[in-house]
C-alpha cells in the first residue's frame, strides 16, 4: 500500500477546474442560495432545514449544498452554467435518461411543470433489499445561463406528503441579488456555525473546500498553480468546550500515535517531529519516505496535528521530492492559522 492521493485525500478528488462561493443565507421563513457569478439568489422556503454539506468551485461559477429537515425531507442543489442542455425541459429529461445507480427500479414516474420547474417524480420502493418507500422529486430550473438541480426526497413516504414536496418547489423563486453583496468575501473558510479558519497560503495555490455541519468542519485541498508536484489537505474540526483543553504534550502523543501506520511502510525507523507553533496554533508534524512507491505516486509525506483557537486541526502533505519549498509554505501556513469567531 502506498500513501498516494488515492490513499490518504479523504474528500473528492482535486481537478483542474477547483473551488467556488456558494452563498447561503437565512432569513425567516427562507433560505437563499447563489454563487458570486449569478447575478441571482435562489430563494427556498426554509422548513427548519439544516446545512449538511457544501462545496464549491473557485471560479465563483458553480456548486452544491445539501439540507435536511427535522420531517425527514432531504433537499439539494447544484448551481452550475448551463451547457449540457439548453432548458429546464432538455434538462430534466437529460436527467432521467442519464439515470442513476441508486435509483432502484424505481416505480410511478410522473414528469410535470411546477412552476418554472420541469420535474420529475418517483417511487423507490427499496434499495439493497431494505425497504425505503423513498419518493424522490427532481426539479430542474435555467435561470441566465445556469442550469439548477433541486432535488427533494422523503424516505418512508406516505401519498399525503406529496404536496409538501410539490408546494416545496412551487415556492422556488429567484430574486436580484440585494445591494452590497459585490463586496469582498469574508477571509477564510468557514466552519458552519463556529467562525471561519484563516490561513496564509501562498498566491496562485489552487484549492477545494468543503463544510459538514456535524460535525462542524471545514476540509481544505490545496494543490499548486498548475501540475501535481504536491497534495497539501487540511481537515478542521471544531472542538467542543469540554475538548479544548489539550496539552503539547498531548498533542506530541496524538502526533505520535498517528505516525505509526505510515511508519510500517516507510524508510525511517523512528518519528521525529517538528513543532508548529504561532500566535493561536500549537502542535506538530512528522515526514516519512515511502519505501516502495510507484512510479509516478507520491514519496514523501508530512503530516500533522495541531490545535488553532477552538479548532483542531489534521493535515497531510504529500509530495515528490524533499527537501520542498512548498511543504515548508504548508507548515508555515499552519502556524499562521487564526480563528475568527
């Protein structure tokens, strides 16, 4: 086994075409999302949803969020210019003859119009022998030369919600987006619902960023301007107030520990680690040689474990040849790392 990008990235993986800003905000009684480039919000009627996850692309062109409800309804949407289909209407029906594996033969397909939407609804009875009663509504939207998939999905499903699902979409509006929202983005990456994890990276670095919101966490990808010469991820968790008390001490043990499954196929026989440390970031890193790596897979690799205000912090640095500059700006963006609350 070797520490390759296939290995160890535990998230998506890094192309060429990286991260965006998809905007979501509440009000009461709905939920807007948009990305920069649209001149748009897409306004949801709220129902107490709760983001789940987000992604996004740094063209400020495209992206994806999910939400759940406390009545079990699931809802998602990806924004992303139109050009594999040229209307609501080719796009739904470019979705349905796409098909997808989970849908398991799937029962009363319905298409219809609901308001600016051309959908598509039906019936999985099970899925992988467990029965689900999961009624799905595909509701496509092009607005301005960006295609929308909203998809809604009630598991355990009786025929008397079919209107929440019918009147979730018809409630779908787009509105001009308010006064002030050109201003510059907010630094950083945000952790939902505990602040944003700042860093200084180097310009031209390419990056992927996605948010959980339980638990609440930020991943990060980092990858140069152009090429592969290094894979540089971050994952970021916010830590409860019983958990922020770890010591150095603890943190050297942790780091420790953690070196020990990629010691097993490395050259060095024994860890030695490097500190990290800033105004608000405590911990340490580690680097190993891959013993047996591929040709063509990475050799090196430096990971970590450091804590950041209230946020600990565990990255992975992967590269193809040491020394590396880039790892030293990788390290030394950790120790830059700040929280904002």
């Amino acid at each position: 086994m070797v520490w390759s990008m296939r290995s160890l990235v535990i998230a998506a993986g890094l192309a060429p075409g990286l991260p965006a800003h998809l905007a979501s905000a509440q009000t009461a009684g709905a939920r807007s999302l948009s990305v920069d480039a649209a001149p748009w919000e897409m306004i949801l009627p709220d129902g107490g949803l709760t983001v789940k996850d987000e992604r996004r692309k740094d063209d400020g062109r495209a992206g994806h969020i999910s939400l759940t409800g406390a009545s079990g309804l699931v809802v998602s949407a990806f924004i992303e210019p139109v050009t594999k289909c040229s209307d609501a209407r080719s796009c739904r029906d470019m979705i349905w003859k796409l098909g997808n594996p989970s849908w398991e033969k799937p029962i009363n397909v319905k298409m219809s119009e609901i308001g600016e939407a051309s959908c598509v609804g039906f019936l999985i009875p099970s899925f992988q022998g467990r029965k689900v009663d999961q009624q799905n509504l595909y509701a496509e939207f092009v607005k301005d030369g960006y295609w929308i998939d909203l998809h809604l999905s009630y598991a355990g499903f009786t025929p008397d919600r079919q209107v929440i699902l019918d009147s979730f979409v018809r409630s779908v509006r787009f509105a001009p987006k308010p006064s002030g929202t050109t201003s510059p983005p907010a630094p950083g990456f945000a952790i939902p619902g505990h602040g944003r994890l700042v860093l200084k990276t180097p310009t031209g670095w390419r990056v992927q960023s996605r948010t959980t919101a339980e638990p609440a966490s930020t991943y990060l990808a980092f990858a140069p301007p152009t090429g592969d010469s290094f894979s540089f991820q971050i994952t970021a968790v916010w830590l409860s107030p019983d958990k922020r008390t770890t010591s150095l001490d603890e943190l050297r043990s942790r780091a420790i520990d953690m070196a020990q499954e990629p010691l097993k196929q490395a050259v060095e026989k024994t860890v030695t680690l490097r500190a990290i440390q800033g105004n608000e970031t405590k911990g340490f890193s580690y680097s190993l040689t891959d013993r047996a790596a591929p040709a063509g897979e990475y050799k090196y690799l430096t990971q970590s474990l450091s804590l950041t205000g209230e946020v600990i912090i565990m990255a992975t640095f992967l590269s193809h040849t040491m020394p590396n500059a880039d790892l030293e700006a990788a390290l030394a963006a950790l120790s830059s790392a700040s929280h904002l609350k």
